[in-house]
C-alpha cells in the first residue's frame, strides 16, 4: 500500500472474510492469535507453485526446479531484508515456531549446555517455549528457573536481573504474549542477558501481524517465528540464528541435501542455514511465506499502528466496561489480545455462544497451563485482533458477551456498568 492505511482496501485482501457462515452470520473473525487469515496474495501464490512450476528445490537441472529455487531463496531473502538481518544465511526455514525452539533446544543446547547450567523462562511461555526446555533439564541436568510476572502480569525487569548467576547461560522469553496480549521489551531483555554472558532466544510466534521488528535492532541471538501467525500459510516459520553460533551447531535432524560428502564411516555437513534443512521442505509454505513477507512489505506500518492502536483502546474499553468480566492482564504495550472470564460462566460457553453467532475467538488454556496456575484459572476466554478488525466487529462481539451474560446468569444488562436481575 504505502500511503495512509485503509482498513476498507486493506479487508478486500482477505477473501475469507466476505464469505457468509453456514448459519448466514458473516464472519467476525477475533482468533487471531491461533491463526491469521491470508491475503488473496499468498493464496495466489500456493496455487500458482503448484499448477504452474511444481517441482523439488535444489536439485533440477530443468525450468520448473529453477525456478522453484529461485523463488524459494527469495523468500529467505525477503524474510532477511524485512527483519534487519544482513546475512540471509541466519534464516532457517521450519515448520513454525514450535520447530525452531526444538531446533535450538536440540542443536545448540545439547551441544553448549552442561548439568547445572540454567535458563532462565519466563513465567507466561506458550507450551513451545517451556517443554523443550523442561526436556532438556530431564535429559542432561540443566536447571530452569522462572522469570516472575508483576502485578500487572509484566516481567519484573529487576527481578529478571537478580535471578542471573554465573550458571546462567540462556533466556528464552516470548516477545508477544499468546494470552496477555503483553509486548516484552526484547531490546533490554536481550541487554542484559548478554551483560551476564548468555545467550536470549526470542518466541516470536505473534510477532509478524502486529510488530514491525528489526532484529538488528533486539540483538537477539535466537528469534523463533511462525509464518501462519503472520498472514502467511500453515507448516511455515523461520528460525533467525546469529551465524556464529549456527556454525557451531549440530544439525536438528539429518537426511537429503544438507551434506557435503557421506561415507560409511563419516560424513561432513554444509554451512547453515542448508545443514538445517535436510530433506524436502515444504515448497508451497516457503513460497507462500515469501508472498507473506511482501504483503507485509506494502503496509505502511506508522498508519497501520495508529489505526490499530486506536482500534486496542476501543476495544479494552468496551470489554473492561461489562459488568461481571475479568480481564486478565493491564499491560499499557499491549498488541490487542485480551484473556478474560465472564462472571461464572464457563469459557467454553462464552465461546460457543459467540460462535453460533459467526463471532469466532478461542477458549481453553491457550497452551499457558503454568499461565493459569499463575491466574488461578482452569482457562480463559480469550479476543486477539489484527490489523483487519474493525470497531463495528468488537461492538458485534460485546453485544453477544452481554446477551451470553443474560442468558447464562439471569442478569440483564439494561445499559453500561448497569445490571438488573432478570424476572424469574
């Protein structure tokens, strides 16, 4: 785009959401922290790979392999070019941000850690950030320890401080809260890890639909990140490595195209990222990552934000008004998710109230179950929005959480912060 931000042009990418339900509800889709809808772009180019040019990568020696691997190191420098990253060879294409936490769990932290060494996680990881690390503590001895929440469910900057130790070796800390909504500021974080000698690995799992980020900039040794998250296609993400250390680093899994020479007695591996890339890759998801990051490339972010910071502030006002709800987490950067319980009304109703209504958002733990046991909640409702909601959806989505209220309590809600007890 690259002028003032539509949110009319920029809705008419997204073919999906014109499309009515069965029921006949239009679409008011508020899950965006489970998974963005795609840009006519993107789909276009998945299905322009595979009618068109469908072939492997880095091994034909005819027009549609060429092609194919022409586009798919494309993608790896548009992914480069749009974080900051000088060098295109500390881009690892994975499945997701999942995979690349695993990759750096297995590859570098089997290889650098010891018993005894710590990591420090923060207190509010989604599940792909605190299992890998809770395995490798299993499996070799390192010690985790947990980086506290404030009262405002915040990371206590000087606590996260106090908790280094000369056996402290590693942080890995979200950048996005899947559940607060909280944006870390991996600029310091990162500072001070490296002030102690460690090394930060960064899950930026949902960082692509609401952030322009420059890892330059963080000076992040590690950055985890999912293409589905960020308008691009499931199966799709990309580990960020600082090249040095991706030298140093043994191979996640092993197979086709990532050696340089196989013996029956030894083998030797090519330089990163391709020793991280065995077998074959998910082409179309590559590709349409690629597309992805140049939809991404055409917002003008400084519009873009201040539309969608306006739009977070409707929003938080208009959910904190109704009486009876709980909002979990008060961050003043927040990136437009909200977590929250109505009354006693179970999660799982709210939800599929909503839903029966075209209003799509997510309920459950969230994949945060040491989250909820820091809430004291079994789970949470929970809206994220994205650059294509707009006011008239959350003021869609607040109507059906009053008439669930009614429905489900007996409590009528007669205007803002007034309640009445329905007749019985």
């Amino acid at each position: 785009m690259g002028h003032e931000f539509s949110i009319e042009k920029f809705r008419k990418q997204f073919p999906i959401l014109s499309k009515p339900l069965r029921n006949g509800n239009p679409l008011v889709y508020l899950d965006n922290s489970a998974t963005t809808q795609k840009p006519q772009s993107v789909i276009d180019k998945i299905v322009d790979f595979y009618s068109t040019y469908n072939s492997n990568v880095h091994r034909g020696m005819y027009e549609f392999s060429e092609r194919a691997t022409d586009e798919y190191e494309q993608a790896r420098h548009n992914v480069a070019e749009y974080l900051g990253v000088n060098n295109p060879n500390e881009i690892i294409f994975v499945r997701g941000a999942t995979e690349a936490i695993n990759l750096v769990a297995y590859s570098y932290g089997r290889k650098f850690l010891t018993a005894g060494d710590e990591i420090l996680i923060g207190a509010a990881e989604h599940h792909a950030n605190y299992l890998p690390w809770q395995v490798l503590e299993q499996e070799i001895g390192v010690r985790r320890r947990i980086i506290p929440l404030n009262a405002d469910y915040v990371i206590d900057i000087d606590q996260y401080e106090h908790l280094f130790s000369k056996r402290t070796k590693f942080v890995a800390i979200q950048h996005i809260s899947n559940v607060l909504g909280t944006v870390n500021d991996i600029r310091t974080l990162s500072a001070i890890a490296h002030a102690h000698g460690a090394k930060i690995l960064v899950d930026g799992a949902c960082s692509l639909a609401s952030e322009k980020i420059n890892l330059g900039e963080t000076d992040c040794d590690f950055f985890a990140c999912s293409g589905h998250k960020g308008f691009g296609p499931t199966g799709s993400g990309f580990l960020f490595g600082k090249y040095d250390l991706l030298q140093d680093m043994v191979p996640y899994h092993v197979g086709g195209n990532i050696v340089n020479k196989v013996c029956f007695e030894k083998s030797s591996f090519k330089l990163p990222p391709t020793k991280f890339e065995a077998g074959t890759p998910d082409i179309a998801a590559v590709l349409g990552l690629g597309a992805a990051i140049d939809f991404l490339k055409e917002i003008d972010w400084k519009s873009a934000r201040a539309y969608f910071s306006e739009l977070v502030q409707y929003a938080s006002g208009k959910i904190r008004s109704i009486p009876g709800i709980k909002v979990y987490g008060t961050s003043k950067n927040q990136s437009g998710v909200f977590s929250f319980n109505l009354d006693d009304i179970h999660a799982h109703d709210v939800a599929t109230h909503l839903g029966s209504r075209g209003i799509a958002i997510r309920a459950g733990t969230h994949c945060a179950q040491p989250l909820m046991q820091i809430l004291g909640v079994s789970g949470t409702a929970r809206i994220s929005l994205c650059l294509h909601n707009t006011k008239q959806e959350i003021d869609k989505a607040i109507t059906a959480l009053k008439d669930c209220l009614n429905i489900f309590t007996g409590k009528a809600i007669t205007s803002i912060g007034s309640v009445q007890n329905r007749p019985s």
